[in-house]
C-alpha cells in the first residue's frame, strides 16, 4: 500500500530513477531486517518495513524482464539452466533447513526468496528444464489456487487448533479441507472479479476496496467492544486470563538473565549476579530462559542457599560452538569463574534438544572437577499455545481436554532418553516433568487459579516456587503446593 505512492513520488516528483528507488528501498529494507531479527523476532516477522525487501527482490526479477532489457541480454542457455536449478535447491533445501530457531525472515528468508527469482528470472527468458517440471498441469493448478490458499489455510488451522492439536491424520485433512475451500474461493470469488461485470477499473477498485477496508476498520473496532459487552467471564477466568499479560520479572531480565535486546555480555551483572556467599552453600543456576525461571522458585523455597545465576536467551548450557552472547557467557563462566571459586553445586538448565544429550554429559563431567554436585533439570511439560488461553477456554467449556489435547508429546521422551543417559554417570537428574505430570494428567494450576506456565512453557512465580519445593534436591519436599485441575 505505501510503496507504490513512495515510488510514484520519487519518481515523478523527486525525479528518481525507478532502478534507483527500488534498489535502495531493498537495501534499507533487508539492513533494517538483518539488525532487529537479533532484537525482536516478531516484530521482524510481523512489520511491513522489515519484510518489503522480498516483494521489492520481485520488483528487481520485473526490471530485469523487461522487453528492453530481456532485447540486450546476453545470458547462455546453460547459464539460465544453472540459475534455475540452483533457485528450485534453494527452494527446496529451505523446507528442511528453516527451524523456529532460523534466523527468519532475515538470513533465512534468502533461500525461498532468492531461490524464487532465480526461477522466475530464467523461465522468463528460456524454457529451462525447471519451468517445464513446473508447466505440468496439476502444479499450475496449485499456482492458480495458491493466493486462495494463502488466505484459507491459516484460518481453518487456527479454528481447529482451539480444539485440538494437529496430528498425524489430522494435518492431511486440514490441508485437503483448505485446498478444497481454496478452489472454490478461486472459481466463484477470484475468477468472477477478474471479468465483466464484476471487473472494475482502476479508480472504482480504489474507491470501492478503500471503502471496504475503512468498514472493516470500523467493524473491528466496534466488535471488540461488543465481545466486551457480549462475554461475562467469571472471577477465576479472568484471573487466569490476566496471566496472558504476565511480565516475568522473577527471572532478572537485563541483569541476570541477559536481555535478548542487549547485544553486548557486559550487560551482564556479573558481581551482582554471582557473588558467592561466605558461611552458606552456593548454587550456581547456568542456562537459558528454562533457567532463569527457575532460579527464583529456587531462591524463594531454601533461603539458607545462595543460589547465584548466569543465563542468557536460547543458551544451552554446554561445551561446544555457541556463539554471540551465550557464548561470551559460557566462555567465562567455564574458563574463568567455575576454576577459581568453589560452588557446593551447579544446576544445569535448559530447553534441551536431543542432539546436546551427548554434550550434557561431557559438560557435567567436566564440571565435576570443579564442584561437589552437578544436577541437570530436565524438560518440562510444553503446550502448543499458551497455557493461560488454553485454560481460559477449557472453564469456559468445562472441558480440561481442551488443555490436555494440546500438550507437546516429545517433551516426556526427552525426559525418559535424558534420564537414561545420565543413569550411572554420577550426575544428579531432576525429571521436571514427572514432578508436573506424575500421572496421566498435568498440574496446570497452583495456589488457586494462578497458571504453572505465563506462555507455553515456562513458569510463573508461583508455578516455579512449586517446582522447586518438590525437587528431591534438599531434603523432604512439598507434595501438596499445587493443584491439578480435573480432567
């Protein structure tokens, strides 16, 4: 919506070169891109300035096929050849590449991106091996119907996930249900506005689609208010609500816990964050946001130990190649601190995926030449959505399936694979997640309505003291601190 004023402007006011205005917009876009994907990911997914580089890489693919330009190129059939095929790898190899942990959509979105105009760009000159595989009838179709599709697909996944998490049966039926929707959405919406009488000319379509988008505005605003009006929710439900807003600040963020915003690891405090007590037992709590949250329960429920703590975001608290502040972070506590103070113990941390197994161990190992005990907390209990909204609706539902359907399955092997690879090493494990899941249903809840979890899987303050005081760490713990709401 901005960018063709901006261009109109530039161009026919400031007299810009079109070339130059597109070019620059990409540049400014994709630099501004690649700084806030390391501050705020959502934001960079989610706003138009940090995204406008890949519409702007097809406005580049557009120039560069013009008649003109297309009448004076002098590229080789194999080298259009060559540009296809590395633009379908790159397609390709991105679908098994990208993680929720990829660096997306800045360094991560080159490879669909670039890999896209290099296939638009040569199918446009010569009919490359890659645009004959992508002429056959069935994949044009998909091409046909895929704008439909981008618009269907995310709302009957988000519908049906309110309810239950997709599966393995499930997910073929969802795609096929949007697929379906989608080719109708084509046939009696798309199509018809594409012809007379239903085809409008340029001011018209301005005119009426402007008109539409202000309503919808109004429409939106004026039906929030009215689902306030609409919708009465009990006392316990908007306790548990008010938990969608919650701020951790139990977890020391920008002092001990390094603020994901915060590039440099002097942000870290380290005399404050790891001053060893003379005269107690000192803890020392390494890891990354799995570990920060802890920290607090810790400190709250054995006030005779000093727990001291350095965590930093997606730090998993091992030897080997981490990089940026975790590992600064890392670097120091292994190198310089652990050799030259002596801790009663060091609790590990973390969201541990099954390729560190291997790590922990060699890490503990290392550690114990240190120190007097080294404890690994395992993974906890993590739901595809956030707890609170899962909670919300199923009191509202009365139904606790609405909660139990939602939790992530892995998350109890990683806890079995992690316990019986620490069995008979020496290292102490604390399996997290039996201690919130002892049975067939999950603690969800404790000291009245407050949410173990303030997102999908990490733990309130309340939901942390809990977990600490049923820790077979220090002596008796607490088996009655929490509730389990019924199944």
């Amino acid at each position: 919506m901005v960018i063709p004023f901006l261009i109109y402007f530039s161009k026919k006011v400031l007299k810009i070169p079109l070339k130059f205005i597109i070019f620059s917009l990409l540049a400014l876009s994709f630099s501004a891109c690649l700084v806030e994907i390391f501050h705020d990911k959502p934001a960079t997914f989610y706003l138009p300035q940090y995204r406008a580089w890949e519409f702007l890489l097809g406005s580049v693919v557009m120039l560069a096929t013009q008649p003109a330009v297309l009448a004076k190129s002098r590229v080789t059939k194999p080298v259009l050849e060559s540009s296809a095929a590395v633009g379908l790898v790159f397609i390709l190899a991105s679908l098994f590449a990208l993680n929720n942990k990829s660096l997306f959509p800045g360094p991560g979105a080159l490879g669909p991106c670039l890999g896209a105009a290099l296939v638009l760009y040569s199918g446009s000159q010569q009919r490359t091996v890659v645009a004959a595989a992508l002429s056959y009838r069935p994949l044009r179709f998909i091409g046909l119907v895929s704008y439909s599709l981008y618009l269907w697909h995310w709302p009957i996944w988000v519908f049906f996930s309110m309810y239950d998490r997709p599966g393995l049966w499930t997910v073929p039926l969802l795609l096929g249900a949007a697929f379906g929707v989608s080719v109708l959405s084509w046939r009696f919406i798309e199509q018809p506005f594409r012809t007379r009488p239903f085809r409008l000319s340029a001011k018209s379509t301005i005119g009426a689609m402007g008109g539409v988008m202000v309503f919808t505005v109004l429409l939106a605003f004026a039906g929030s208010r009215l689902n306030a009006t609409a919708w009465h929710y009990s006392p316990a439900e908007q306790k548990v609500m008010s938990y969608m807003a919650y701020k951790p600040t139990t977890m020391r963020t920008g002092t001990c816990f390094i603020d994901r915003k915060t590039e440099d690891i002097e942000a870290y405090k380290a005399a404050h964050c790891l001053d060893v007590q003379a005269g107690q037992p000192n803890y020392l709590v390494l890891g990354d946001s799995h570990a920060a949250d802890r920290w607090y329960g810790l400190q709250q429920s054995y006030p005779n130990i000093h727990f001291l703590q350095a965590t930093a975001p997606s730090c998993e608290p091992v030897l080997g190649e981490n990089g940026g502040q975790c590992g600064a972070l890392l670097h120091y506590i292994f190198e310089d601190f652990v050799p030259s103070h002596h801790l009663d113990g060091i609790i590990l941390s973390a969201n541990w995926l099954e390729q560190d197994f291997n790590n922990i161990v060699k890490t503990a190992q290392m550690l114990r030449n240190y120190t007097d005990r080294v404890i690994v907390l395992g993974p906890s209990p993590e739901y595809d959505q956030l707890l609170p909204l899962l909670l919300v609706r199923a009191m509202v539902k009365n139904n606790m399936d609405l909660v139990f359907n939602h939790i992530l399955q892995d998350r109890k092997k990683r806890d079995q694979m992690l316990a019986a690879r620490l069995k008979g090493t020496g290292i102490e494990y604390v399996s997290v997640y039996n201690i919130l899941c002892p049975g067939t249903v999950c603690l969800t809840t404790v000291s009245e309505n407050v949410p173990v979890l303030f997102d999908a899987d990490h733990f309130t303050a309340e939901g942390s003291v809990f977990l600490a005081k049923n820790m077979p760490l220090f002596g008796q713990t607490h088996s009655n601190a929490g509730d389990a709401l019924p199944h």
